[in-house]
C-alpha cells in the first residue's frame, strides 16, 4: 500500500519521540530520578508504531511492563507521561501506577500491566463490550514471547475466535523472556503457527520493518472491524536494552546485542527507506528529531517542576462509590 | 414488608430481571447458564427474556473474569458467575490483581462496574473442591466490596445494588440457602452495601453473623429463650464495607459476642471481626468474643465426617452459654 | 498389531466391568445410597481400556470428575471403590474423597479431580519427576473437550514439548462439556490439531474403537519411554449418561444419543469384533459378563458391609508431619 | 550462637546447598532462577555446584506449581520458587485446591513434601502487582503449613526444616530483607515449624510480628526504652502452626499486645491472632489488643505514597502508648 509522504514522516517522528524517550527514561533512571524498575522497548519500536498507528482514538489496547512505546505510539501525552515514571501527582495515574502501570483510558490505553499476560482477558472484555454494544472498534493486546507461555493467551485466542471477536492479538517476539531466550521455554520458534489451533489467520512479521507491520496492522484491523474475528501477529524483533534497567545480561553476548543494533535498528532502516525512496531527507528527518527534543524536553521540565502527590492521597481513588452504603440509585 | 413468600433462586431472578430490564449495560457471563437457566434455577426466565445478555462460555475462568474486567472498563456492568466459588483459584489474578486494583492504579481514571457472583458453602456432599467459603480471602483485598447476603428478601436489595454499584463486587451465595423461601416485597427496592440488619433483638448476646449462618443463629436464638437468654442477631449482610456502627450498638447493649461463620475457623472472617470489637469495645466486653466456624480441614465427602466439620446449632448455643456463663 | 486372544477377552472384561461397575453405581446413585454428585463414562470405555491396558503399574495416570473407568482400567480395586462412592471407612480415601477425588498412588493413580483441568499441572510434575530420576516411566492425563479450553492445558502442553517430558496427553472428545457442545466453545473440532502448536505429534482416533486407540497410545507410550517426549491423543467419543447423574439434559435429544448407543456402542463393537473374527464366541463373553457381576457383587457387599468413618476422623490425615514442629532430621 | 555475620540471601543458600548436598531428591523450579542466581542472589552457587537441579521454567506458574505437586508426589522434594509472591495469584488452584487437599482427599495416602517460596513486600516503589504480603490467605487454607522468617539465622534454620517437612510449606521471605546481616552459625541447624523465638524481654508489653515487622518492633523497643516501656518480642516465625503457648507466657506477663505486620490490616493475619489472644487470655489483657498494619490500599508506586501506607517504627511506638497507657 502507498503512504503519502505525510503521513511517513509522522511515523518516523512517532518512532523517534519513542526512542528518544525511552533514552530519556534510561538516563533519568541511572541517574536515580525514576524509582522502582522501568523496561524498555527500545529496538522496538516499529512494532508499537506500525500497530497503533493504525488505530483509530476510539480503539482499546492493553500493554505489558514494557509498554511506553504503546502508549506513546496511541497518542499519550508526553507531559503526563514522564510526570507519572517520576511519580508526580500530575502523571497519568496521579503517581500510583508508574512505569509498570501506566494507562491512559482516554485514548483506548487499558493499562500497561505489571503481571504477565495480564493484559489479555482485558482484552476479551473490551473485544467482548465492543461486539455487545455493536460498535465497529477493535481491542489490540500487545504481549510478549515469553507470556505466550501463559495459560490466559491460550483461554482468551480460543474464546476471541469462537465468538469472533474483534481483536488483534499482537506478540512482540523479541526473542528473550528476562533471562530465557524464547527457543529454551517455548515449543515453537514462530508462535504464530498457534493461530491454526484456534482457527484464526496468523501472520509472521518482520517486527522492525515499519511498513510490513503497518500492512498486517491494516488487514487484522480491517478484518477485526468487519466483523470477520480476531488475528494473531507476530513481530519478530529484539530488546536492545536490559530486560529492566540495570540488568546484568549475563544471560547473551555484547555481540548478539549489536549485531541486531547495527543491523536491524528500525529506525535506520526506515530513515533509509524514506531517503532511498526519495520521501524525505537527511536535513528534514534530522529537523524532525530536533522538534521531537525539543517537545520532550518540554515534557521533562513540567514532569520536574511538578509536584510530588501528597502522602495522604495514597487514600484516594479505590472505590468510585463512596466506601459507606455505596449505591447509587 | 409484603407477605410474598418465594425461595432464594425465585428472589435473585427478579432482581436480575429488574436491574437488566431497567439498564442495558447489564449482562451475565458464566459456564452452563442457559441450558439450566443457572445450575440453582437461580437465573430462571433471564435466557428467554434477554436472550444474548446471558452467556454461556468456555471453561475458561481467567478469560471469563477478563470478560468481566474488560467490558467493565468500557462500558458494561457484567455480572460474572464463577460457578462455584471454588473456582475463583482459577482467576485470582484477574479478581485480585487486576480488577481490585486497575482503578486505583490507574489515579482513579476508572469505574469497574462488575460483580462476582460466587455460589458457595458446603452441605452436598459435595467434598474439598465445591464447598468453600473463601470470603475472607476478599475482604483482605483492598479494592473489592464483599457482600454476603442471607434470606431471600436481602439477595434481591444487595444484588440489585451491587449491580448498580461502580465498583467490583464479590456476591457470595449460599449453594444450601437457594431453596429457601422468604417473604420478599413484590415492588423493587434496593438494600445499601455496607448495612447490617438486626433481625432479632435481644439483651444478652449479641450474635455476629451472614450467609448461611444466619439460619443457624436464628435457630440457636430459639434454643436459647429456654434457657433464658435473649439474643440479639445481627446479620452483617455486607463484609466490606462492615458496617460497624450497627455492630457497636448491640454490642454496647449485650457486652456479649458470638461470631458465627461457616468458613473454617483459622484465618476467617471472625477474626477482623473480632479483632475490631476487641479494640473498639474493650470496655465494654464482659467475656471474650467465641467464635463458631468449620473445622480447620478441607471439606470431607462422607456425610458423617461432612456434618461433624460443619458449624451446628449446638455448637452456636454452647458459645452462647459460654459468653453468659449460663 | 496382532494381539492374543487371551489378552483381547481381558480388554473386554475390563470394559465390561467399567460398564456394570458404572450401571450399578448409576442405579444405587438413584437408590440414593451414594451422596454428593457422580459422573459416569458409560459409552467412554475403549478410551480408559485402550489407555490404561498399554501401561505398567508404575506408571502414572491422573483422571478427571468422570474418572471411575481410569481407575478400574489402571487395575484398582472394586471393593475399595465402591467403598469409596459410598462414603464408608473401607474406602479407597477413606471416605474423604467420594467419586471426585477418588485415588489409588498405589498403582500410579494420582487422583480423579473436581477441578476441570485440574489434573494436567500433576501431569507435568509426574513426567518432571520420572525424568529427575531417569526411570523409564510415563505419565497419562485424560482430560476432556471442555478442559482443554483451560489455561493450564496450554502452559503444561508447552513445558512438556520443550523438555521431552514423558507425558501422553489423551482428550476423551465426548462432544460435550455439561451443557455445551464442543464446537460451540471450541475454536477448533478435532483438538488433536493443537499439537503442532507444542510440536508435538498429534493423533486423532476414534475413541469407540479399542484397538485403534491402543495402536495410538502404544506408540505414544513408547515414545515417551524412549524419550522423545510427549503425544497428544484424541479420542473422539460420546457421553451416553447426562452430565452428572440427575442431569435433565434439555441441551441434547434422546436421538443424538441413541444414534451413539445403538451403531456406536465400544463394548458391543468388540465383541462383534472378537467373534467375527474368531477370538471368541458369544457364550465365553457371557461368561465373563457373569463372572464381572460376581466379583462386582462381592464388591458390593463388601462396601456394604463396611462401616461408616467415625466423625471425628474429619480431623485425620491432614499433615503428614505432626502439626506442632512437624520437622523430622 | 557463633557470630559470623552474612546477609538473609547468603544464609539462605547456604542452608540450599546443605539440604540439596544432603538429599538428592531436592531441587530448585521456578523464573529465571539461573542466570541470576536467584533474582535476589538467594540461591548464590547452586546452579553450578547442582546442575540440572535448579530450573529455568517457562512462564507458566501453572504449570511451575504443577511440577512441585507431582514431582512431590512422586519421590521428589521441589522448592518452587514464585518469583514475587504477588504471582501466587497466577496458580491458586493449583496451591489451594490440590497441593493443600490432595494429602487430606485422599485419606492420607500420600505426603506432598513441597516448599513453595515467595518472596514478598513492599517498599522497592515497585507497585500494587509487585508489593503483596498474603500470608494470610494461606493461614486461611488448610493444609498449608505458612513460614515467615526475619533474620537470617531464622532462613537458615526454618527453610532446612521446610525442605525436611513432608508437608507442603509456604515460605515468605520479603524482598527488602535479603540484604539485610545478621550473625549465623556455620554449623547445619534446625529450627522446627511452629517454634516462636522470644527475640527481646521486657515486661510492659508484647511485640507480636513476624517477617519484616520484628526489625520494626526492634527499631521501636528500643525508642520505647526512654519511654521507660520495656518490650517483649516474640517472633512467631511460623503461623501455622503457630505457637500460641510461648504467645501465651508473654502475654500471661506483659498483659499487654500489638500485633505487626506488613500486610493490610482488614482481613490480615493481625486479627485472627487478635481473636485467638482474647478468647484465650481474656482475664490478662489489661488494654484492647492494637495491630499496626498497612493501609487497606493497593501499594502505590510514588515513593511519598507508598512510604505512607507501610507500617513504621513511630506506628508502633504509638501502638504501645496507647496499650500501656504512656
Ligand atoms: C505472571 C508473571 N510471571 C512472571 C513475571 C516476572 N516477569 C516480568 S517480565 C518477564 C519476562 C517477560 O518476557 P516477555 O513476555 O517475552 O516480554 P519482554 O520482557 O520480552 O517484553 C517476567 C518473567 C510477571 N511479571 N508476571
Ligand atoms: C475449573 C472448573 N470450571 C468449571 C467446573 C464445572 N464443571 C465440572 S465438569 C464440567 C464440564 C467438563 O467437560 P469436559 O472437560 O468435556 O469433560 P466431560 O464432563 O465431558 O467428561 C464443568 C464445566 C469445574 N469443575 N472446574
Ligand atoms: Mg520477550
Ligand atoms: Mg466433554
């Protein structure tokens, strides 16, 4: 499919916002400014874009642990984001999810997700409300090689293609679980030959070329929004960084790691595409990154100056109806 | 109240047909509902009335709890029926993980319009695995309301407010009491979350109790008025929120406290329970709070050994006797 | 694979004594003399006996709500059992477990369960645990069409492929889980096809034909024995009785199930089998019917007989290790 | 006790590598257990001195818990490793419904020697899904044997006793601990289950904790010393079984009880031993027995906040002054 010129440059600049926050998030984290863990999806990137980027505002996704690329690629705003990784009161979740929780309901994000495979029977439901309330929406669940292995995957793709429901199951293949390469945990290499056990379309993907992704995006979508049930993708790529920040990686070589970098970096690869196939320049895209800085930066100082939540606010948002007699008539 | 007499199952059905006749959103997800019309009868008349709204669904508990979270989170008020409430050891991370817990993670971004309809309770021979109580498992779970209601007449005004209710709700149902009939108002009506009831009044005990217990202290208060003691039962209905104002006042006025529950004893509800009053009441308590539960085994199968771990009237009177000294 | 006569009049006793062991509890269910839920197999026999006839006693089998054929095949005790549904003292559990949870480790049966599914995860450990100790052992599990929508299904499938663990996966495809028919909450008809998603080998068979289904577990068997890791094997079969005993059934006809019990019946099947081809003859299988109601009538008294647990043994057999410091050097 | 000083990790594999020298039946399942060495560093050593004895699973806590239960049933003695005990959620059934029943189910035919260990708390800002202290649900399910050490020499002895039981045992150790030093003996040792260790004495009033909360009630008796309030410190250790009779002495003496722990308090393991304490010793409690516990909140993730809603030392000194009147 031929994408105008546009419209490639705003998912390069997508691309690029991801990375250059997620390089943010690393130095802030060193540095001792985010608390907790993060995980980061940088080399990563294509997959989140070339999904979400296919998505309408009304659409659902749920993420994982390593989900800011998600978020950002369905439309979070910047400002809220890193306010919430540094927990202050003006993040996403007021400072009670962080990084590993972090959603943005507004927008379809149904929350990254702390637990494995958490997300999927989330999606279900939103796949399950959407046919319910007869609406053309779709519910995108973004999951990992390693959560594959989890019961719920297995309970939700058979009930998702029984009642066809409208969702993209999309797993992030990125070859390792923490500690544990894919090949050693899971019985198939492709997870996507899966899809005939629960008679859905599976399709394998090259998770760091943008535009193969968009394209099986497009057509899971479009299927899902007719009607014609759910998909399964896989995007085969690669975790560059840690599994969280500060992980030793004992577990892989330097050399695995650059190949893949130098190689494989799709946001090299898909610069390239746009100035071999004469869509953009080296000046235009460096422009780009240059305002991408900029809006971050931006985005850093107002997370900085905004205030911690105040102790006692740790008492709010449990219950929605007030603890005592909560009925509304 | 009108003088309607009707079982359990009879009241739990009305009140779902009202609440899905009055709102759209309302729907029941769960393994074998329609064949049986709910495995009590307790979903009767809903499959041929609102058919589509009432789902039969694969065995498949952590996708069916989903189903709940999911659609809750857009738009729906899903009623999940977990079968027996054995299983929900097949979905506590989408019960306590997940649904307890996304409003709160999310900074209150979200309402989690859900219940978790939990038949549970032992008495059918029915052995280890279809005869819990878990109950007190929820109420140690930020973010979950429990409610746990008794006669026919308070399932229909909880049910009713629990679906109504934006937050997640663990409804348990005693699989014994489904039978048992009750007078229940013919108007709709709805019983607040968070409201115990005094069902019977009296000056020198007061009995603590909900569910399927209920039945047994409204027994052991007639054995009780031959030995001259008059207790009062206060039925909880509802475990969190506890309403705890209703529980102080009869305590102020009986200093005497029984707790019953048919969860085994260790680590049930009694405990908080009692624990609370300890340290509210201290000065008030003229002996120490019992507590009557099942025995600390799981449920075994042969009726005799079944009966024998079960909390029995007896067991409620001789607690009674213990607390007034009589 | 041509079998001896005497070995194929025992597989048919066995069944015969599956089918009166399950009449007679059907009836004495009705009778009122068992408590609690049964859940019979009649119609399911060539599945248990074609199973459990290839294995040795040391090796392990975990069953299901609808496991008294499992047992009787893996060579258990009819007077313990009976016992045991009855609720009495002389029972396998001692009256603890009743039909559910009925079990013999004795000869490898490490338990019936009342948790759908429930048996798979056992599976895994049994198989785990045979190759720690490098015997040459195998562990079965039977689980049904609706179990295997169950999550664990997915993670112990899995986790058997990846580490070879001697384990034979055998579906009973009875086309019904309690009032659901398979295809209505199945994505997939025959499940067998769900093994190339664990690569692992899959075989379909018609699980009314006794022979066929030995065939198929006898290769399975032996090449866990050697090693080469786990089959999944689908029985296609039908349930004559209702769900559990007392089920109105209102979700099938009389029709659909006496087309099964007429043309489909496994037990007359192989006695025509046994005398159209000259291993038997009508009035030798007589014999053995007779001989199986006799030794199922001793059982009977047996548990009759037998005394009632005391009450208070509800408080025995907790801990293995006496419950205050149990921690023996 | 000699006084070699190590760290809670290093107590802990050294105790692993004594009991898997010793009995070759013991092994290790659980996530990434092995590049690490334990995510914590607690199993320091053992994948290269027992190789294919400690066990990188997929993610799969079914099917993890699956293998100890079998595997236990058939010769073996696994210790699963959880991961974070938040994920329990992930194989309850498999941990409540049958490794818990299947001994009792069957009439004691079988032992399922089993160490389920996980490692639990709050305070490394790592949320409501990675911060979970829920002993309490495992006290409330019986057949569970429940281990909560706090120092290391109590790891070190309790964990070779659990490998040893021939019951299943769950074993919280709370992830801010494994740094933590304390003087351990090099020698093998056992400390049984169900043994409590009176860890300071005093005569005013009773510490009740376990777990992370003793290095609570240490900080504050000794901020209690200038109050002229001397405490008494009874680590349970163990909950079930619990020792009640050393429980018991301490309070025949002190008259006087708080009860800490990290978990939230409604529904914690805090009110059922309030509730056994004054059903026993009611005549000796000179003041209502206090618990000091974490706020009935999911754990949030700002520092700030979740800081707020874990017990402190200032908790339970307020705690004491208030049960000894001061
Ligand atoms: C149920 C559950 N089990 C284990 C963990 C610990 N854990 C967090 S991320 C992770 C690896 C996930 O791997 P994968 O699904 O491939 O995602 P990736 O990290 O590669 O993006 C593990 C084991 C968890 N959070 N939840
Ligand atoms: C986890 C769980 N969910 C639901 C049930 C209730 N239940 C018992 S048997 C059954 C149907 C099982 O169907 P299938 O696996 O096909 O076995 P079959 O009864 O046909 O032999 C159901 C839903 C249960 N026991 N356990
Ligand atoms: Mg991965
Ligand atoms: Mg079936």
């Amino acid at each position: 499919m031929a994408e105008d010129a546009r419209k490639l440059l705003e998912l390069f600049q997508c691309m690029v916002t991801i990375r250059q926050f997620e390089t943010m998030a690393q130095e802030y984290f060193a540095a001792g400014e985010i608390p907790g863990f993060i995980h980061l999806s940088i080399g990563q990137e294509a997959s989140s874009v070339g999904v979400c980027s296919c998505l309408r505002p009304d659409d659902y996704v749920t993420t994982t642990h390593r989900g800011h690329g998600h978020m950002i690629a369905k439309g979070a705003d910047l400002k809220k984001m890193v306010a919430e990784l540094l927990g202050k009161k003006t993040g996403f979740c007021k400072g009670k999810g962080g990084s590993m929780h972090i959603a943005d309901f507004s927008i379809g994000i149904l929350g990254a997700n702390g637990v494995v495979a958490g997300g999927l029977p989330i999606t279900a439901g939103a796949g399950f409300s959407i046919k319910m309330r007869k609406t053309d929406q779709v519910a995108v669940c973004f999951f990992g090689d390693g959560a594959s292995n989890r019961g719920p995957v297995h309970e939700v793709m058979n009930m998702a293609s029984v009642w066809k429901l409208p969702i993209i199951f999309v797993v992030e293949n990125n070859q390792w679980a923490s500690t544990t390469p894919q090949t050693s945990t899971g019985s198939v290499q492709d997870l996507s030959i899966r899809a005939a056990g629960y008679n859905m379309p599976g399709v394998l993907v090259d998770g760091n070329d943008l535009l193969a992704v968009r394209n099986a995006a497009m057509e899971a979508i479009d299927r899902a929004r007719k009607g014609e049930g759910p998909t399964f993708i896989e995007n085969k790529t690669y975790r560059i960084r840690g599994h969280f920040e500060g992980d030793p990686q004992k577990y892989r070589t330097k050399a695995e790691v650059g190949k893949w970098q130098k190689k494989n970096d799709p946001i090299d690869l898909f610069s390239k595409y746009l100035i071999k196939n004469k869509k953009s320049d080296k000046s235009s895209l460096d422009k780009i990154r240059k305002d991408v800085e900029a809006e971050l930066g931006d985005a850093v100082a107002f997370a900085k100056d905004s205030p911690f939540p105040e102790p006692k606010e740790a008492l709010e948002d449990l219950f929605a109806n007030s603890y005592k007699g909560g009925s509304p008539s | 109240m009108s003088e309607r007499i009707i079982s359990t199952s009879a009241a739990l059905a009305e009140a779902l047909h009202e609440e899905m006749a009055r709102d759209e959103s309302v729907f029941i997800i769960g393994e074998d509902l329609v064949s049986h019309e709910g495995i009590f009868g307790q979903f009767k008349g809903l499959p041929t009335e609102f058919p589509g709204r009432i789902i039969d669904a694969p065995i498949s508990e952590s996708a069916i709890a989903g189903v709940g979270i999911g659609s809750a989170l857009t738009g729906m008020r899903p009623i999940v029926d977990m079968h027996f409430s054995d299983f929900v050891t097949c979905c506590m991370d989408e019960i306590c993980n997940q649904t307890a817990k996304i409003r709160y993670m999310s900074g209150g971004q979200v309402k989690v319009p859900m219940v978790l309809w939990c038949p549970d309770g032992a008495g059918l021979r029915a052995a280890a695995q279809h005869s819990q109580s878990l109950e007190a498992w929820f109420v140690h779970t930020p973010g979950l309301k429990v409610v746990v209601p008794s006669e026919p007449a308070d399932v229909k005004g909880l049910i009713k407010s629990a679906v109504r209710d934006d937050d997640p709700v663990m409804f348990f149902q005693h699989k014994q009491l489904f039978a048992r009939q009750g007078p229940v108002p013919e108007e709709p009506y709805l019983i607040p979350l968070g409201q115990a009831a005094v069902k019977r009044e009296g000056n020198d005990v007061t009995l603590l109790c909900y569910g399927s217990s209920y039945y047994l202290c409204k027994e052991a208060a007639q054995v009780l008025v031959d030995l001259n003691i008059e207790s009062e039962i206060v039925d909880l209905r509802t475990l969190s929120p506890l309403d705890m104002e209703t529980v102080a006042q009869s305590i102020r006025k009986t200093h005497r406290v029984v707790i019953v529950h048919e969860a085994c004893l260790t680590g049930g509800y009694g405990g908080e329970l009692s624990a609370i009053i300890q340290d509210e009441l201290f000065d008030y308590l003229d002996a120490p709070i019992k507590r009557v539960a099942a025995r600390d085994v799981p449920i075994p199968f042969s009726p005799g050994l079944e009966d024998y771990c079960l909390p029995k009237v007896s067991d409620v009177v001789a607690a009674v006797r213990a607390v007034t000294y009589k």
